[in-house]
C-alpha cells in the first residue's frame, strides 16, 4: 500500500500563518462544528452521518446467542469499525491501522463500558439465551475527525432500531418476525457523545495553546496533542482519552470539558429532533402508539 | 419501499477516492469506490498488467467465504474490461460496500444473508462499472448485467427479470448474465436445475433486457425521449447527466 500524503510545507505553512491570525483554512471558528447531517435507511438502525466531507454509515443487526458463561445475564453488544480502502487508499484491508485501532477503542471506551445500552435487558433466559447487538461502522469518506462523527453514528442508529419482540414461557423463547408484533426499541440508559479537541502549541507564540474543534483531515495531520471527551448531555463525564502529544493546563482542561459539554448538548438536540421527524414518517396513519408491545418505563 | 426494481445511480459523492459510485437496483444498494492506479504490494505486482483487488464488505459482519466467492467473479469480470495492460506494475483497487439489503418482514434477517449469492451480484458489477467510469478509468467496453429467476411450471418455464425477493427464492434456477454492449457474453453464473432450452430463452431475454434491442443507435448516443428498459440506456443516461453537470460552466 502506498503511504499516506503528508501536508506539503507550504500547506503547513500556509496553516500556521492562519492560525497565528485567528483563522482555520475553511472559515470556522475555532470551536465551531462543520455542518451536521444524519440521515436514516429504509432498515431500522442504519443511519448516514455527514460531518462536512466525513461520511460514515452505521448499520445495526440482532440476534439471538448464548451469552458468555461468565456473564449469564448479560446480553452481547459489540461494535466493528473497519477502515476499507474507501476511507482512503492508504488503509489495507485485514491490517488495521492507528486510526482504525484508536477508533475503535475509542467508540468502546464511550459507548460499551460507559453503560449506554443496557446489556441486562437483551437477557432472554439466564445462561443460555442473549441478545447479541452488533454496530458495524462503515467509515464511507474520512475528512477528520471519525470519533465524533461514529460516536453520533451509533447512538443515533442505536435509538433508531428496533428489535424483535419476543415471549418467554418457561424454557422456550418466540422470537416475533416484524409482520407478528411490532419491534421494540433497545433500552438505552444514557447518550454519551464525543467531543475531539486538537491542540497546536509549537505554532503559534510561546505558552500558548490554539484549541480546535472537529478538526478537518489536514488538522489532524498537523496537531501537536489531541484529547477525547466522551460525555453526555447531563455532564457526566464517561471518557477522556489523551494520547500522549503536548502537554496542557489542568485549568485549561477543565474548560475543555465545559466546551464539551455545551456541544454534545447541541449534538444531542440535534439527534432528537432528526429521530422525531424520522419517527412522525415510520408513524403510518398514528397507529405507532396502539401497535407498540411496549410497556410504559416507570421513572 | 419504493418501486422494487427501479435503479439509480449517484455518481463521485465521495471525495477521498479516485471514482466512486452508488447503485441502487432491486432493493439492494451498493457503494462503490475505486482507486487507481496506485502503488502495489510486491507479492501482488504483475510484471505486464495491472493488477485488480476487489473487496466486497457486507452490510452487517465481517466478509466471509461468500464474499470472497463474489469478489473473485467480480474480479475475473472486471479483468475483462479494465485495459489492464496500459498499467503494468500497479493496484486497481474496487471496494464495493453493501448497505442494504431488501428486508423479508415475514423470515428473520439471517434467511437473506444465507440465501444464494446471485441475487446481489449484478448490482455488484453495475456499481463496479459506475465507479470505474467515475474514476476515468480506461475500459475496452463497458456491461450491463440483470439476474433472471426462471420457475417451472410442468413443461413451461417462465422468467423473470429482476425478481423480487420472494420471486427469486421461489426460482427453480437463478441466472446472472452480464452483456458487453456489442451484446457479446461475457459473464454467465448459474444456480438451479434448468434444461439447454431454458437456457437459450433465458440467454434470448437477458439480452434484451442488457443491450438495446436495435444495435443502430449505440453510434448516435443516447435519445433521452426513448425511455427504453434495458440497463444500457440506463448507465448511458447516468455518464450524461453527470457529464452535463460537471460541464455546466463550459457554455
């Protein structure tokens, strides 16, 4: 495989010129998002999420298995992110690369062992019988920052599916096919989205840090330091992932976190409104509400 | 879901890759995305051709002996086509991703995953064409392809082009045919039981479905307000408005 283009020199300079001035070559503001997109699929749990040039589609599958012998109540949730040569000729197939590795534990950090889906509720029979909940992430387009953008994939597909009703009566579980009973959605505790700051201290003057947001590709090449916040809209912090780069002010952090914060709510607005609307096209004739199998959750 | 057997095509939406197309044909949607010619591993180099890598990525799970089955067809295929031995010594590269699949309300979603191969092999080659056509790359001819699902009713078989899900699972023989546009075969994958005169009306309607059924306007161009069913018009339509728009400065 060839090896991935580094930024040209003038490219780099070119950067660094504008960032003394304030400036991110496409006119953003520092903390400021690219333009979000989040489309649904005719399936349950397949969404598309453009972020700017950043396209990533995420396609969510259930079935039934056994669940690990350590954990009998428990159901499986796994999720798969393999880079193809789509991304980018420079990914082989079969090899992951630093990308595909960080991507992936990164998405496991905030959505796995942070708690979002609810495994105990995809328990059929203890011991013998799970849900197994499977995000296969399809990166389509790759233009910086893939944590945010398949962090949002996934959640968003994950409120979106539905899985098959099913009846237990002693030993023996019936699974409902869709024409049978109307499929009920995951339980999901808690929507811890991602935030990826990059830091540029080298570049601009002395002491000081320049602070990005949802970098392009080209940022990203050209950071010094970046650092992962996975939190949800209620400021719990779930993850903070920082890989080594320049060091950074514990103070400066902190507000970080506080940016993180303010957009995952934005995010999270912005999810919600897309699945309503989503959700009023799926409602045939308002009958969603009387078909659903679902009880009430008491909180 | 929309009309079943309805296709249509984007062209160039993703912008790391050289050519990239999207396919969407009989409830199947496929992207595809092709780069090349680029630098190749030294134990795939071939000394006077190009070499060609197709990789065929499921909609849910991990690629396995099924893929690898349509992969090696799509890539003899392809190798037909791509005028390989203008780039000798490099990688073509076709990654072709599934992102839908026609959903069977009444049987769980394993039963489609299980089922044959055929069924999503021409959108498969149709959306491996579109993204070598995106990518600019040089081919001989380009093919049109369409699945046939015969059923035998006592001494009468009948066909039917682009079938269903239902229809196709209900077939005594399944059929993918791909045609280059001179009407010549060039790729013939069969599945079923089926006699040598099925074969011959199966062969004799999978060609008027690929190629237009008068070779005398394949010269000319395309008449848009002959709204023709055979795939080849369909592609020809897609290339031209695409073309259109990417030249929409040039007067």
């Amino acid at each position: 495989m060839p090896r991935e283009v580094e930024p040209s020199l003038n490219e780099k300079q070119f950067f660094v010129k504008a960032l003394e001035e304030n400036l991110r070559i496409d006119g953003r503001a520092f903390d400021q998002y690219r333009e979000l997109d989040l489309e649904f699929g005719d399936e349950l749990g397949v969404t598309d999420v453009r972020l700017g040039k950043t396209r990533i589609h995420t396609h969510i599958t259930a079935e039934v298995t056994t669940p690990f012998p350590d954990r009998p109540f428990d159901g499986l949730f796994t999720i798969t992110s393999e880079l193809s040569p789509m991304t980018s000729p420079f990914f082989e197939p079969n090899r992951p690369s630093t990308t595909e590795i960080l991507l992936s534990r990164l998405l496991e950090k905030t959505l796995r062992r942070s708690g979002a889906l609810d495994t105990e509720s995809l328990c059929l029979i203890a011991g013998q019988k799970c849900w197994s909940i499977r995000a296969d992430v399809h990166v389509l387009s790759h233009d910086g920052n893939l944590v945010d953008a398949a962090c949002i994939g996934v959640l968003a597909a994950l409120q979106h599916f539905r899985k098959p009703d099913t009846s237990t009566e002693g030993e023996s579980v019936t699974v409902y096919t869709l024409a049978e009973r109307e499929p009920v959605p995951l339980s999901l505790l808690h929507f811890p989205y991602c935030v990826t700051f990059s830091y540029y201290s080298s570049t601009v003057e002395e002491g000081e840090t320049v602070t990005l947001l949802d970098a392009t590709l080209l940022e990203e090449q050209l950071r010094e330091g970046s650092a992962t916040i996975g939190i949800n809209r209620h400021g719990e912090v779930c993850q903070i992932a920082k890989l080594g780069g320049v060091p950074l002010d514990a103070v400066a952090f902190l507000g970080c976190v506080q940016i993180a914060l303010v957009k995952v709510k934005e995010i999270s607005v912005f999810v919600s409104k897309r699945l309503e609307e989503e959700a009023k096209k799926r409602d045939k004739g308002g009958l969603m509400a009387e078909l659903s199998a679902e009880n009430d959750r008491v909180s | 879901m929309t009309n079943a057997t309805a296709s249509s095509a984007i062209l160039s939406h993703l912008h790391r890759a050289d050519g990239s197309a999207t396919f969407s044909q009989n409830g199947y949607t496929v992207i595809g995305a092709v780069n090349g010619p680029i630098e190749v591993q030294r134990r795939d180099e071939l000394p006077v051709e190009a070499a060609i890598d197709v990789i065929v990525r499921p909609a849910a799970g991990v690629g396995g002996t099924r893929e690898r089955h349509l992969e090696s067809i799509l890539q003899s295929t392809l190798r037909q086509i791509i005028l390989i031995h203008n780039f000798p010594r490099t990688l073509i590269q076709v990654t072709l991703q599934i992102t839908n699949t026609p959903e069977d309300k009444v049987a769980g979603s394993k039963i489609v995953q299980a089922s044959s191969h055929l069924a999503i092999l021409p959108t498969l080659l149709q959306t491996a064409l579109l993204a070598l056509l995106s990518a600019s790359m040089p081919l001989s001819v380009i093919f049109t392809s369409v699945l046939i699902a015969a059923h035998k009713d006592g001494a009468i078989t009948s066909l039917t082009p682009n079938p269903s899900l239902v229809g196709f699972e209900s077939a005594d023989s399944v059929h993918v045919l791909a045609f280059t546009l001179e009407g010549k075969l060039l790729l013939a994958e069969s599945q079923g039981t089926f006699t040598l005169d099925d074969w011959d009306n199966i062969l004799e309607m999978a060609g008027s479905v690929c190629v237009p059924k008068d070779g005398a306007d394949i010269e000319g161009g395309v008449r848009i307000e002959e709204t023709k069913e055979d795939m080849t018009t369909f592609v020809k339509c897609t290339l031209e408005a695409k073309v259109a728009q990417d030249l929409h400065w040039y007067t």
